[in-house]
C-alpha cells in the first residue's frame, strides 16, 4: 500500500441514480391520483414542482426535463378530468410547471458540468501528485517500510504534504512535510524540498547539512521578488514543517531533526511514544525571522520497533462532535488487539478508523510513513 486515493462523494454511481429516479414518478402518480379524487376547491397540482426539482439534485439534464414533462402530462390529465384544458387555474399552474421544470433542468446542466469539470481537476491532482510522491520501496536496507497519502475532499485543491526515502552510505534519510496552504503554490514548494532532499543524498553530507540545505532551497525560492510565494513569505505565511530522519544500518538508533512537524511515534512492546524533540527547530522558511539551529536528537531504535510518522491532516482530523482524532490512543488500543505491528497492517487499520472518525471526510490531506527496524537476519 503505497499512494491511496479518497474519491469524493460527487461521484455518483449510474445505478443509484436511475433508481432515485422512482422517487419522483411516485410522487407525480401519488399527487396527480389524489388531486383527481379531491374536492372541487382543493387543487394539489402545485405539488408536482417537487418532482422535477428532486430530480435534479441527483440526475442529469436528461432525465430531469423527462420528469418535468411527465409532471406537466400529469398536470394536464388533472386539468381535463376536473374541468378542462383552457381552466384558468390548471393554465396557469402548467405554465408555472413548465417555466419551473426548464429552470430546474438549466441547474440539472450547471451542477453536472461543476461535477465534471471538478472531477477532471481531482484527476490532474492526482496524477500530479502520484509524480511528485514516488512510491517508496517495502524494503530499504534493514527497514521495512509502508505509506499512504488521503487526499482530502476540499473542491480538488493539490495538497502540500510530502514524504521520501534515500540511501546513503551509513543508512537511510526519511523526510516526511507538510506545507502550509494548498494548490500550486503547494505542490511547487513540495517539489523544492524534495528536489533538495534527493539531491543532498547524492552528497552524503551529514543529518544538520542536509536539514541546512533543505532551508536555504526553501529560503531563496521564498525571496524571488514579485510572486506569490514571497508575498506570502513576508506575511509569514509560507513555510514548510518537517520531520528528518536519519537511521543508521549498524546502530540501533535514529536520529531526528524536527522543523515546527508532529513528533513521530515509536512503537515498542505494545506501547506508544512519542519522540518529542527537546531542541526542536523552526519550520522550513522561517529562518528569515528568527536564526534556527538544526539540533540532531538521538532515539534508540532496536530490532522489531515501529516509528510512525504523519501530517497534522491525521491527528487535526474531527468527529461530528469537533473532536480531534487521538491517534495515539487508536494506536494503543490496535496494539492490545493485534498479533502484532508491522507497517502494512497498522496504516492499514489506521486509514479505516481515521476516515469513520472523521464521517469519510477529510478537511486536509494526510500522510502516515510506518518504518520498521527489521532483525538482523532478516535484513
């Protein structure tokens, strides 16, 4: 499981919606059977704008304008039966129908291309940010590793979170970010840091060198003159929040540098901590305001231990009661009742239960990278 994909609700099945279609002619026949038996003064022809009007909240253009000639059809069968035709009062509640149907069926139009147009956008998205985040391997060096990515349902918006993996030549660099905002100026920031992270893993250079160089990337796209990205810089709100990791492949340690992100989580013994880091750095970017030094935090990291890292779209995820999704506390409760907590099972579980958390609707994206020191002889 490496790149997973929320589709949203826009999507409605062709099935679901010609069976929805029932709804209306029922009610057509239910009003049209009793607006014939009815008494003289009472006239319930206004009711059928409620079917063609229901129609297009769930069908096509098509098939509301269908719905809406039935309703006039059923109108006109009313009319003749209870007086005639030319009846003042059935003429002017046909014409009513008709103006009200062609209305409802223009929106019919408007709402189906809005849905089309923002389905073709969902799948740019995608498809860019599929290039962007390069599936990770399930195995680098004694780790095995699994991710996921949630793209939230907020109207197509690119999101910026980020993750990758190098190697080096002592071990294995593990970047996970979260860049504030959204759209292109997002995805363009995300691609600058990840551009800077794959290419400082060619140099080999240490754990602050590389964290450095991330910065000053960040730092010098975020003062090129006239563009969006630096009106936003000098607001201060442009910066990037990252978790660095390096996990050497003969010690059994990992050491982190975090820039302003959620500390990840060490799973060891059915227990769950978190790496709180007690030097922690600013967020890429922010440097410009207040000098930042990129203190590396040591952590013991053995044979079968899980660290778990994310994006605040995971743990700033609400219920229907405003409630934040307590990541730690669903991760303990899996622990006491799996065999055990290898990466591939624990996003798995931790996808199912963030999105009934949150009712299938994430406000921001997410991201989780589970990573786990394998035993020496299965490395």
């Amino acid at each position: 499981m490496d790149l997973r994909r929320l589709r949203g609700a826009h999507r409605r099945p062709w099935r679901a919606s010609h069976a929805l279609v029932a709804v209306p002619l029922l009610l057509i026949l239910i009003v049209t059977v009793v607006d014939i038996l009815a008494p003289p003064d009472v006239h319930l022809g206004p009711f059928l704008v409620a079917a063609p009007a229901i129609t297009a909240s769930f069908g096509s253009p098509r098939m509301t304008a269908f719905i809406g000639v039935v309703a006039v059809l059923a109108q006109a069968v009313v009319a003749v039966l209870r007086t005639s035709l030319t009846d003042l009062n059935h003429s002017f509640q046909i014409t009513a129908l008709i103006l009200i149907s062609a209305f409802v069926t223009f929106f019919a139009y408007r709402r189906e291309r809005h849905e089309r147009e923002l389905t073709q956008l969902r799948s740019v998205a995608e498809a860019t940010q599929g290039v962007l985040l390069r599936p990770l391997p399930e195995r680098v060096g004694p780790l095995r590793i699994a991710s996921v990515y949630l793209a939230a349902e907020a109207e197509a918006q690119i999101g910026g979170d980020l993750y990758a993996v190098a190697r080096t030549a002592q071990g294995t660099w593990i970047i996970i970010g979260d860049v504030r905002g959204k759209g292109v100026e997002a995805i363009g920031d995300a691609a600058l840091v990840l551009g800077a992270f794959r290419a400082a893993a060619h140099r080999q250079a240490e754990l602050p060198v590389l964290v450095a160089h991330l910065e000053g990337a960040v730092s010098s796209e975020l003062t090129d003159p006239g563009t969006e990205r630096q009106r936003r810089a000098d607001e201060g709100e442009s910066f990037i929040t990252a978790a660095v990791l390096d996990v050497p492949d003969t010690e059994s340690v990992l050491c982190l540098v975090n820039c302003g992100h959620p500390p990840p989580l060490l799973l060891r013994d059915g227990r769950v901590k978190p790496l709180e880091a007690s030097q922690p750095a600013l967020p890429l970017g922010l440097t410009e305001f207040v000098r930042s030094d990129f203190a590396v935090e040591s952590f013991p990291f053995e044979d079968g231990d899980v660290v778990l890292l994310y994006t605040d779209g995971v743990i700033e995820a609400r219920d229907t009661s405003g409630a934040f999704y307590p990541l730690a506390e669903r991760i303990t409760s899996w622990l006491d009742k799996s065999d055990g907590d290898r990466p591939q099972p624990l996003l798995r579980y931790l996808c199912g239960d963030l999105m009934a958390h949150s009712g299938g609707y994430l406000g921001d994206d997410a991201a989780m990278v589970a990573v786990e020191r394998l035993p020496a002889a299965g490395a």
